[in-house]
C-alpha cells in the first residue's frame, strides 16, 4: 500500500507532462503565423534576437531556481557552440527569411523534413543501420517534397522562400547529428539556455550588420501581440513544458506528439493569415508527417533493446 501511495504523486507528473505534449504541439504551431504577423514590422534579424536572447534569459533564471548549474565543461563549449549554430541561428533565421518569401503554410510543410534528414544523415556520419521503415520514411519524404514542389514548378510558383525552409531542416538536422556525436555533459535546460543565446548573439550581429539595429517608431497592436506570444509562449514557456517532459516521458514518445505542429501551423495559418492551401500543400503535408512518423518509430533493434 505504501509503495502505491508513493508511486501515485510519481505517476500523476508523467499523466500530467505526457498531457502537456499537445499543448506544446499547439503552442509551437501557433508560433508560425505568429512570427508571420511580427514580420510584416520587425526585420528579421531583429525579431530573432529579441526572441531568442529573452528566451535564453527566461530559460536561464527557470534552470537557477530549479538548482541546475549553468556552467559547463571548457573544451564542451565547441560542441555546444556549432549545434547552437545550426539547430538555433541558422534554423531560425532561415525560417524567418522563409516565412518572407513564402506562404507560412508550405514554408511549414518543407521545414518538417527534419526527421527524414536526420535518419539520412544519422546513417552518412554515425553509421547507424537503415531499417525497412527508415528507408520508406526516407521514400515517402521524396514523394512529399515532390507533391508540393513540382505543381508549384510548373506553374511557375515556386519560391526561393521553400528553397530556405528547406535549408532550415538540413540545419536543425545536422546540428541533431552533431548534439548526438558530441554530446554536452550538462542539464538539458543548461544546454538549451546556451543555444538559444548562441543564436541570439548571432542574430544580434546581423541585426547590427544588415540592420542597423533599426527598430520601427511604432508598432501595430497585432505586431505587438504576436510578439508577446513568440517570446514568453513559443521560446519561454514551450521550451520549460518541452525539457521538464522530456525528463519524465520516453523521448519518442514526445517526438512522435510534435508531428502534429505542421498541421497546427497550417491551418492556423489558413485561419489567422487567410492563406489558401492548395491540393498539393495538403498532400505534400499528409506525406510528409507519414515519413516524420515512420522515421521517429522506434526501430525492432531499439524495441529489443529498451530504446537503448
């Protein structure tokens, strides 16, 4: 009896961080029209690095008052830099220069092939075995990007916008591959607090560059709103739901509930933006969660292992 009182505070937080994951499937895909609408008045250099430096800071003070130290091991502070590079500042300034020149709703859709270029790249640089589903996840992921592509090809539609979304999901992969190859022997909001301040500080450089450090004498209500929401929903609040469920919940558990983020996006894009997918948006969409779910299932060598 006394073994399952204690186990029920222990199994309420899991019921409570696995429910938790739909609201981070919402709260992420809100975010896409979200950024759309802060665009139209914020350059983009600018609305990254206010998101992500006050993301980074709110990460960090939540990481001190749950005790987790923020330093980390000198000669880890390479690693932690390029994957911050890649999966942060490259992710987020190209998704923004994307979301300029394209409809959120395919810019979305394109973005979410990083599943499908992480088990690519997981097998070109970590030698890891390509199962039947990886290989079809890898199959069906083609067939997306050419469902959406190609109409918009012959029509003559096609955007150098898809051409950064997708730049953005070889970025978010390849620093996948590397957090994977060089871990960092730290909590993982520690690691995240630093790679959302490496990005912040590479959008702070832009912004100064190419910028100016230009900011509008006024903004719209709206403009003001959806940065509200970008900042302390999208990058503050998420990221805390995000890392305290990983902690509690199996990893691919959570992996597998975010696949829904592109179809939030789009259809939050549909009704926020007034933007109108075409058939081929929402085939290249079907396609494309199909080969993220295929390649985020856990293979038969893993189910026998435990996922180790």
């Amino acid at each position: 009896m006394r073994t399952l009182a204690n186990n029920a505070p222990r199994q309420s937080r899991i019921n409570f961080y696995t429910a938790a994951v739909p609201l981070l499937t919402l709260l992420w895909g809100l975010n896409w029209p979200a950024v759309k609408i802060a665009l139209g008045e914020i350059d983009p250099w600018t609305l990254r690095a206010i998101g992500l430096s006050s993301g980074g800071m709110i990460l960090a003070g939540c990481a001190l008052i749950r005790g987790d130290r923020l330093s980390v091991r000198r000669d880890h502070w390479l690693r932690l830099g390029v994957a911050g590079l890649l999966t942060i500042a490259a992710f987020n300034l190209l998704l923004g220069y994307a979301q300029l020149h394209a409809p959120t709703s395919r810019a979305v859709i394109v973005t979410f092939t990083m599943p499908v270029w992480t088990v690519l790249f997981a097998r070109l640089f970590l030698g890891e075995h390509l199962d039947r589903s990886r290989i079809i996840a890898l199959a069906v992921g083609l067939a997306g990007l050419l469902a959406l592509g190609w109409p918009l090809v012959r029509d003559g539609q096609f955007s150098i916008g898809l051409v950064y979304a997708l730049l953005a999901g070889i970025c978010f992969a390849l620093g996948t591959i590397v957090t994977k190859r060089f871990p960092v022997e730290a909590p993982p909001i520690t690691i995240a607090t630093w790679q959302l301040l490496v990005g912040a500080a590479c959008a702070a450089v832009g912004m100064v560059a190419f910028e100016h450090a230009a900011m509008p004498s006024s903004i719209s209500a709206a403009t003001t709103l959806a940065i509200l929401y970008h900042v302390l929903f999208s990058q503050a609040l998420a990221h805390i739901l995000w890392f305290s469920a990983l902690a509690r919940i199996p990893a691919g558990t959570a992996g597998l509930a975010t696949l829904m983020i592109p179809a939030v996006g789009v259809y939050s894009s549909t009704l926020l933006l007034g933007e109108q997918p075409t058939v081929a948006d929402y085939t290249g969409l079907v396609l494309l969660v199909t080969a993220a779910f295929l390649a985020l299932r856990p293979s038969n060598r893993e189910a026998l292992h435990g996922g180790r």
